[in-house]
C-alpha cells in the first residue's frame, strides 16, 4: 500500500507536465485578399492570417502535414509552405492559371490543372520537374487522384467531359461526357466510384471507374429557391461510406446524399455561394467555404445543421484541416 502511495505525486506530476494535445487546425484560402486564414477548430476561431501569391483557390497537404500546397492563380505558381514556421520554401512550375490539382498517393507527383491552357501539368513536388503536360478539354478545373494511385481525372467546365489518366504512362485514356461545366471530382475509399458535379447543370454524375461509365445521376430540388441557383460543385464522402456531401453554390445549401441509395435526404443552409468543404479528423464537424458571405459555416453532422459562422477573408475557397 505504502509503495502505491508512493505513486501517487508523481503519477500526479507526470499528469501536469504532459504537453498538451494540438487542437485541429483548419486553413482556408482568400481568393480576393491573397491570404490564408487559418482557424482553431477548439476555438473556432480564425488564429492566424497569412499572406500569399495572387487569387489563392486550390490548397491540400502533403502527406505527412509538413507542407501546404498553394494554387496561387494569378501568379501562375503552386506556392509551396512549410507549416512548421508558416512560410512559403519554394514554387513549383504549375503551367498558367493553376486552379485546383490532386497529389498521388506516393506524396511526389503533383496533378495540376491549368485553366487558361486547357492542359494538366504533373509535377515532382521533391525535384521541382514537370514530369508531362497532357492536353484534355477546354477550362479544366477539377483534379483527383484514386487512393490506389492508379488513375488521376481532370474535368473540362467548356467541354463537359471527365477525361481519365494512366498515372503510369502520363496519358489520357478516355473520356466521360458529363452534364453543363462540371467543376469538382471526387472518388471513393475504395477507387470504384467518382462522384463529379455539374455547376450548371445542377446534377452530381456517379460513375463507375472501371467501365467510365455514369450509373447514377443526382438531382437537387430546394423549396423555395430557384432551380437555376442550386449549382453543384464541392463534394466530399465520409468515410463510413454512409454520406455524401454536396455544396450547392447560390443556393446557400449542402445537399446530404444517402451514398448507397443516391437519395437526397437533407438540405443544410449555410453561408452565402458556398464552395468547397472539408471533414475535422473524426468527422463530427464539416467546414463549408461560402464566398459571397466571406465566412466558414461548421456543421455539425450527427445534428445534420450548421452551427456557427466564422468571418474569414473576402471570397473564401478552399478549406483543409489538419489533425
């Protein structure tokens, strides 16, 4: 008894020494201030707002969240920052007009796509090589990658078209013809399926990967907002495979999807022209950019409701979080 006594002050003492753990962080690109605002998800409040290269819109993390990858638009640059000191180490050569882009699973090649040149540019984030250039469709914005590594996709706003690369070869080896100016792709755990928006076409096109083919079409009806408003583009899946989400523009909604049914089974109201969206680390809270509104909405997800507006910079478009 004695010797568990004993134990006790410094059991106590280890407790009160123990560094404390990290609370999430989300960062989130300002396309019209140049800037990166970044958020205490503990907080939820912006901590930190970091300037950078011109119309920042596309931004993800390398592997291992030692790097942040930055689509500076207009200075025709991927900036690259170290998130230890929050500075910007390095550019990469991205082709003009980088806007969204898609980095393979072997944490190296960089799928960048280059809006005004109608091309996706790879990159070698570690050697700064451009690896190849492939012609795809006219205003190519959307970009992924499969989690196998096996296949990147680009999507072409002014050809309507989904168009598949052997990340093997570096080249384009089919096309999917999708609904009015898809913007955003995004595929599944298992690399089976890809979800793509049509902004103006109001739908979501879930295709399977192995024959390319569209086997499931979404469509959204809010009351009381005009069909013209609801514009599909971000979209991120849960992980469980139970939901997916869709951001739906000017209709100022996220669109919950039964990922198995491909039934819409709620609307959740958020900011104004909300664009893209990401996951916290458990995914009990997902983030939505909402440009027009200048803000983050965080919803809630066992609520299925947004539950606080946090004020960003003007024209809010990506949104990452790191663990």
């Amino acid at each position: 008894m004695k010797f568990r006594s004993a134990l006790k002050p410094l059991a106590a003492a280890l407790l009160l020494t123990a560094p404390a753990a990290f609370a999430e962080m989300a960062y989130v690109s300002n396309e019209k201030d140049d800037t990166i605002s970044i958020i205490d998800l503990d907080t939820l409040e912006v901590t930190q707002t970091i300037e950078v290269g011109e119309r920042p819109r596309g931004i993800l993390f390398s592997k291992d969240y030692s790097k942040l990858y930055i689509c500076a638009s207009d200075s025709d640059t991927v900036q690259v920052m170290d998130l230890a000191t929050h500075q910007i180490i390095k550019e990469l050569p991205s082709g003009e007009d980088p806007e969204q882009f898609a980095l393979h699973p072997n944490n190296r090649h960089l799928y960048i796509s280059n809006e005004d040149d109608a091309i996706v540019t790879i990159v070698d984030t570690e050697s700064s090589e451009v690896l190849a250039q492939i012609d795809v469709g006219i205003e190519p914005e959307g970009m992924a990658v499969s989690p196998d590594g096996k296949v990147a996709v680009n999507t072409s706003e002014t050809t309507n078209m989904v168009h598949w690369i052997d990340t093997t070869t570096y080249e384009l080896f089919d096309n999917t013809l999708v609904d009015q100016r898809p913007r955003h792709a995004e595929f599944s755990k298992d690399s089976k399926i890809l979800w793509a928006s049509s902004e103006i076409g109001g739908t979501v096109s879930v295709i399977d990967v192995e024959t390319r083919k569209i086997f499931q079409k979404i469509n959204f009806e809010i009351k009381g907002v005009h069909p013209d408003k609801v514009q599909p583009v971000g979209v991120k899946l849960s992980d469980d495979g139970k939901y997916a989400f869709v951001a739906l523009g000017p209709a100022n909604h996220v669109a919950v999807v039964d990922a198995k049914t491909y039934e819409v089974i709620e609307y959740i109201l958020v900011g104004r022209r909300v664009w893209h969206m990401d996951f916290n680390e458990d995914q009990s809270l997902l983030l939505t950019t909402n440009g027009i509104s200048g803000d983050v909405s965080v919803i809630d997800i066992n609520k299925m409701k947004a539950i606080k507006s946090i004020k960003v910079g003007r024209y809010p478009w990506g949104v990452i979080v790191k663990p």
